[in-house]
C-alpha cells in the first residue's frame, strides 16, 4: 500500500518534489500500486522508490534519477524516460511498451520476464543487465551497450540493433528472428542455443563469439567467414 502523502507529493510535479527532496534526502518514496499515469517527474530525484505495480502510463520521466527502484509489476506503458538514470532498477514483470528510453542508463537493471516491445532504445546502457525471458521485439535498439548481459531465452523479433555491442551477453536460447543487427560486436559473446533465423547480420563478426551446431544462423550465413555481404542479398 502506498503512502498517500508521498503519492500526492508524486500527483503535484517536479518543483513540489524537489523541494520535499531537499528536506528529506534519505526518505524512500512509497508509491508502490499508486496511479501516477500522465504524472510529470522529468529530472527529479525518485531514486530507490517503490513502485511496485505502479500505474506509470504516459509518464513524463526523462532525466529523473530512479537508480535502484523497484518497479516489478508496473505499467510503464508510452512514458518517457529519456536520458533517466536507472541503474539498478528491477523492471520484473513489468509492462513496457512503447516507451522511450533513448540513451537512458540502465547498467544492472533486472528486467526478468518484462514486455519491453516496441521501445525506443537507442544507445541505451544495459551493461551487466538480467534480460532473461524478456520480450523487445520490434524495439529500436540502435548502438545499444549490452555488454556483459544475461539475454537467455529473450526475445528480440524484428528488433533494430544496428551497431549495439553484444560483447560477452549470454544469449543461450535468444530469438533473434527478423531482427537486423549489423555492424555489431560479439567478442566472447555465448550465442549457443540462440537462434538468427531471417536476421540481418551484415558486416557481423563471429570469429570471436562462441557457437556451436545449436546456434540456427540464417540461411547462406557463414560464422567463419561473414565478409560484408548481408545475408538477405
């Protein structure tokens, strides 16, 4: 249940928040299940809230600081969160589509089982992020750092993540169909048991990623030898 106080604090904007920040640095907002759909928090200080199950539709978000937030269960649905600091944050659960986190921070995030579809991600930072049995497909993912994430069993259909850096991810079981990542990185990265069926791997080097006989590349794709030519032509 949240805290009332704290919800209506959220409900009046960033300049009523602020100036509760500044007299109560340390306090922890509760606004776990709250309805905050429309709410207009763009840079404010919202770090390590509650916000279990919150309604967050349509939120105006971007530049704020929610660095290790909880927000399993939340509805994040056509907000902004553009350039917002959310290293930490655990999205578990959560709804995400249509949402702008055009390069947000997102560094350890948990996003275990989220629908994070349709999203514009472009040069977010997901390093050492828990991405498993997420669903991104058909999110723009352009220069994307997903350094060092856990992608097993996620999905990424028809996403765009031309020039991302997928070195070291864990990608055992992803499914990458349809997608087009090209000009990637895949230094060390483990693509066993991932699948690339119908994905656009130009000028993508394998040579250093791991693979094996469990890896579905697409049709005429050689790991050994990717060359420039793309693999639809």
């Amino acid at each position: 249940m949240a805290n009332q106080q704290h919800v209506k604090l959220a409900s009046s904007g960033p300049d009523a928040l602020d100036s509760w920040r500044e007299n109560n640095p340390d306090e922890k907002l509760d606004l776990e299940g709250a309805d905050l759909s429309g709410v207009n928090l763009a840079g404010t200080k919202i770090h390590d809230a509650n916000l279990k199950g919150a309604n967050l539709t349509k939120a105006r978000l971007s530049k704020a600081n929610l660095a290790g937030s909880d927000l399993t269960g939340a509805d994040l649905s056509e907000a902004d969160f553009g350039q917002a600091g959310m290293a930490g944050v655990d999205l578990s659960g959560a709804t995400v589509n249509n949402v702008n986190f055009f390069w947000a921070d997102m560094k350890g995030a948990t996003v275990v089982g989220a629908e994070v579809k349709g999203c514009r991600m472009n040069r977010v930072n997901l390093i050492g992020a828990d991405l498993t049995n997420a669903d991104f497909s058909q999110s723009n993912m352009i220069e994307a750092d997903l350094r060092n994430t856990n992608m097993t069993n996620t999905r990424f259909h028809s996403s765009m993540m031309n020039g991302a850096d997928l070195s070291r991810a864990n990608m055992v079981g992803a499914d990458f169909h349809l997608a087009m990542i090209r000009d990637s990185m895949w230094i060390a990265t483990d693509v066993r048991g991932a699948s690339f069926t119908q994905t656009s791997l130009h000028r993508s080097d394998f040579n250093l990623a791991k693979w094996d006989d469990t890896t579905t590349f697409p049709d005429n794709f050689d790991p050994e030898d990717t060359g420039p030519k793309d693999v639809n032509e």
